[in-house]
C-alpha cells in the first residue's frame, strides 16, 4: 500500500511576483514555485506549484502538488493532490490522485482520478 503524502506550500525555491511576465516553452524545476505574475508556458515540477491570486498560468502542468488561488488555462497533471480554493479559474483538464475544491471555484474541463495501480508516481514527465 502507498504511503499517502500531504502538501507542503512553505518555502518556494522559485517565486515569480505579481509584476512580472515570463515566457517560455517549458519550466523544469526540482524544488516547488510559487507564480504570483504571468507564466505562459509549459510546467514541469517534482515538488509543489502554487497559482497565488494574482497568479496567471497558461500552459499545461505536472507535479506532486498543486494549489491554485488564480487562473489556469491548461491541462493539470499532478501526481498527489490538487486544491483549488473559492478564488481559482481553470480551464482544462485535471488528472489528479485526490481533489479538494472550495466552494466559489470555477472549473471548465473534465476529470480523471488517478489510481495507484497509475505509473504517474513521479510527477516529472519530458
């Protein structure tokens, strides 16, 4: 039986602040980010991302965990738990082991809640 994990949004490695705007193909990281600017692009991140508030992403992402206060429009792969609060809009498809949505998020997508016979044990994938 897998050992379950729990989140962990302290300490970002990368922070990208509300002023600023990155484009680019593709964002590999080991360590978790924080996007609190605009991020066009594609992510790939073995620990944590959080989408602040003010936080724009458009591009797909991978990893272990992921919470999202802003706006996502892309495809969200993410290996542990997603968690959307009242103030996320996402736009695009979510494949996740486990979900929890505040009341007040907006999603336009479909869902696919992967099991642990799933081979997405690690959320990095090139």
């Amino acid at each position: 039986m897998r050992k379950k994990q729990k989140p962990n949004y302290d300490k970002p490695a990368t922070i990208i602040h509300h002023d600023t705007q990155i484009e680019l193909s593709k964002m590999v990281s080991k360590s978790s980010v924080q996007i609190n600017g605009v991020l066009s692009g594609d992510m790939f991140v073995d620990a944590s991302i959080v989408i602040g508030e003010t936080g724009r992403v458009k591009g797909n992402m991978s990893a272990a965990f992921v919470l999202v206060a802003g706006t996502v429009e892309g495809n969200l792969t993410v290996a542990e738990q997603i968690h959307l609060t009242k103030t996320a809009r996402v736009t695009g498809d979510i494949h996740c082991r486990s979900m929890v949505v505040d009341e007040g998020a907006y999603i336009e997508g479909s869902f696919k809640m992967l099991g642990d016979d799933t081979q997405s044990s690690k959320a990095v994938t090139e």
